[in-house]
C-alpha cells in the first residue's frame, strides 16, 4: 500500500530562505544580462509560494492577459531535484532588446525567435545554476522549448497541461531602466523536489 504524502507547504523561515537563495540567484542573471547589454537591470524582491494549478493559471493571468508575448520553457534536473523554468516576455520589448543586441538581421518571427532564445539562455541559465550552487547541486537543463510566439498568456495557460496539483512557484520579473523591455521568470518545482529541498535548506536554516 502506497504512502499518501500530506501537501507540500512553506514555513515563513523557509520561504524567506528560498526568497534570499533566489535574491542571489536572480542577481546573478541580472548582472550577466547587463553586461551583455551594458545597461542597469532593475530587480524587485521575487514572489515565493506553494500554489495550485488553478492558482498558477491566474498567476500567469495576473502577469499580463492583455499584451502580446512570447515564451519558452526549460527543464533542470539534478540530485533528485526536478522542475523548469518558463520565460514570459512581452512582445514589445522585442525591438529595444534586439538594438541592445546590436542584432544585424530582419527582425521577422525567426529573428525574434533567435533574440527571444538569447535572453532566455541568460537568464533561465544563471538563476538555475545560481540556485544549484547555493544547493550544492548540479543542474543538467534540457534544451529551451518555444511555447509560443506573439500570443496571449491564456493561450500558454491552455497549452501547458499540469501534471501536478501543487508546486513552488519562483517569480521574477526583469526590467530594464529606460527601455521597454520586460519579461517574467517563473520557476516551478514538483512537489517531491520541494520535499527533497525543504530538507537541504533546513541545513541553512540550523546554521
């Protein structure tokens, strides 16, 4: 007879852990992105918190369900540590980016893809190896996926099947000063890697 788990949860100690790993984490990326682009990249406090599926979806409705955006997805693995991070960037930051890039080609649907793929490589790259260090762990990333191109954020929610009920859920949003240029990363962990990491950071929390 198979073991029923109780329902993965947070105490207020640990989701401020989990926000101070993230703080480092996300600082990381930030810094990588602005040296790319030699610009200031501002950075809010990331949200921390176990939600539902139906919680999810108005996260990403909460994000912005009127503009148009692209986003791609990847996967981390490691340790027994599993979960993916998914890029949401708004379709008008295209442009600003791309001259940031100093991009020489057609800014047509491919040319965007390739911009699109750039960020997502920096960011997505830096916050997940961030939080491996802290973790002392090594994360394998599965290669970035396109989930959608110039659509709306129901679109994404429609396109995404849950294959779990809870999960941590890590947001952050990137803006740039003085450019129109934003995105949202969300972080998202199965609930046995939430079990497994509880663990790794009540070492932190003892010390």
């Amino acid at each position: 007879m198979s073991e029923t788990l109780p329902p993965i949860s947070l105490t207020e100690d640990e989701r401020d852990c989990y926000q101070e790993i993230t703080n480092v984490a996300m600082g990381q990326a930030a810094d990588r992105l602005a040296r790319l682009l030699n610009v200031y990249v501002i950075l809010p406090i990331p949200n921390v918190n176990v939600i539902e599926i139906n919680e999810f979806q108005m996260t990403l409705k909460a994000i912005d369900d009127t503009s148009s955006v692209s986003a791609v997805c990847q996967g981390f693995i490691g340790a027994g540590i599993a979960g993916e991070a998914l890029l949401i960037f708004n379709d008008s930051s295209f442009a600003d980016i791309a001259t940031l890039l100093d991009y020489q080609g057609e800014l047509d649907q491919h040319g965007e893809l390739e911009v699109l793929m750039d960020v997502a490589n920096v960011l997505n790259g830096a916050c997940i190896q961030g939080i491996g260090e802290q973790l002392d762990i090594d994360f394998n990333q599965t290669h970035p996926m396109v989930l959608g191109q110039h659509c709306k954020i129901s679109d994404l929610i429609n396109s995404q099947e849950a294959k779990w009920q809870r999960t941590l859920a890590i947001e952050i949003n990137y803006t740039i000063e003085d450019k129109n240029v934003n995105c949202d990363l969300l972080l998202l962990f199965t609930e046995d890697s939430v079990r497994h990491m509880n663990r790794l950071i009540s070492f932190l929390l003892d010390d």
